[in-house]
C-alpha cells in the first residue's frame, strides 16, 4: 500500500465513519462496519483490515466493553468479511458487490451467533440450541443485510452516487429556469424591440 495524504484521509473518514454510525442512534447492527471492511481490504489490501478493528476498538471504548470472548467473535468475524474485499478490486460491477455483502452478512451470522451458542449459558448445547440461536438472531440479521447492502454500494460506488445528487440537485434547481417576467423587464424587452 502506497502511503499518501490522500490514503490517511480515506482512512481516518472510514474509522471516523464506522464510529459515528455505531454512536447515533440506528436499528440493530445496520451500520457500515461491514462494508468498511469490505472497502478497505479492497483499497489499501492487508494493512486495510486493521481499519474496521481500529474503528470497533475506539467505539467500544466509548459505548463499553463486554464478555471479551463474545466480543472477540465479533471482530474475528469483520476480519474474515474484509478478507473478501479482495473480491472487489478494479470497480466490481453491482451484482458483485450485492453477492458479496451478502456473504460477509451470512459470515458474520453463522460465526457471532455459533459463538454465542457455544460461550453463553443461553442455549442448551445441542443441534436444536443451536437452530434455536440462530432463530432469535434473525431479525439482526435481516437489517445488517440491508445495511450490509446500501452501505457497500455507497462505499464503493460513491462517485456514481455524488454524481446522481448533483444532477438531481441542478434539475431541481431554478437557475435553468427563465426569469420570470416582470414590469421592469418586460418595458426593457419593448424598449429593446422598439428602438432597434
């Protein structure tokens, strides 16, 4: 990875990204963490995955730290989903990058909630402890994998989307539009008319 300005810019606003996300107030984990990763392995390649550990590590300071065992589960598994970023170099194409996030979304499922079935008292340790796990876990999983899919196609097709809010904000403007008529333009207009 080439260090550059431009580099360290990108970086702090993922970090700074995936801590404000995880601070406002959201629905249960729909932030772009995943997609932070997803990005950063893909943009600055290995060293990118310390990126989404550093942004969980300084959130978790602020909003606590719990079973540390749990917790690492967690980080484990945004780790793993970074590692597929190297599926998104070279501006992957929509169906790419929807497959994808959708992967790391069943990833971080399958390996979070197998450790909580496995580390907590919560669920008996059995086949149907572990279907039963997975079964309250679902409404989770449903909005990380809408979050997981708007904020991976923000990240990585960013420019489109600034693209898009430009030429909606100028077709919503009225500076194309022609002035409206007015006594003193209309007498400007004959007077014009008149005298050439």
């Amino acid at each position: 990875m080439t260090v550059s300005v431009k580099n360290i810019i990108e970086a702090c606003v993922l970090i700074a990204l995936g801590i404000t996300a995880r601070l406002i107030p959201h629905l249960p984990n729909m932030t772009p963490v995943g997609a932070i990763a997803l990005r950063s392995r893909a943009r600055f390649g290995t060293w990118g995955l310390i990126i989404p550990i550093v942004s969980m590590a300084l959130s978790d300071a602020l909003i606590g730290f719990y079973d540390l065992r749990l917790l690492a589960s967690v980080y484990i598994s945004f780790l793993c989903v970074g590692l597929m970023g190297v599926l998104l170099k070279k501006r992957p194409a929509a169906p790419r990058l929807a497959l994808v996030a959708l992967a790391g979304s069943m990833l971080f499922f399958v390996i979070t909630n197998t450790a909580v079935w496995a580390l907590s008292p919560w669920y008996e340790k059995s086949l149907m402890g572990l279907i039963a796990c997975y079964i309250v876990a679902l409404p989770f999983f449903a909005s990380m994998l809408v979050g997981d899919q708007l904020f991976t196609f923000l990240l990585f097709r960013y420019e489109k989307s600034a693209k898009f809010y430009y030429i909606l904000k100028n077709f919503l403007s009225t500076d194309h539009l022609p002035a409206p008529i007015t006594r003193s333009t209309a007498h400007a207009a004959t007077s014009k008319s008149t005298y050439s």
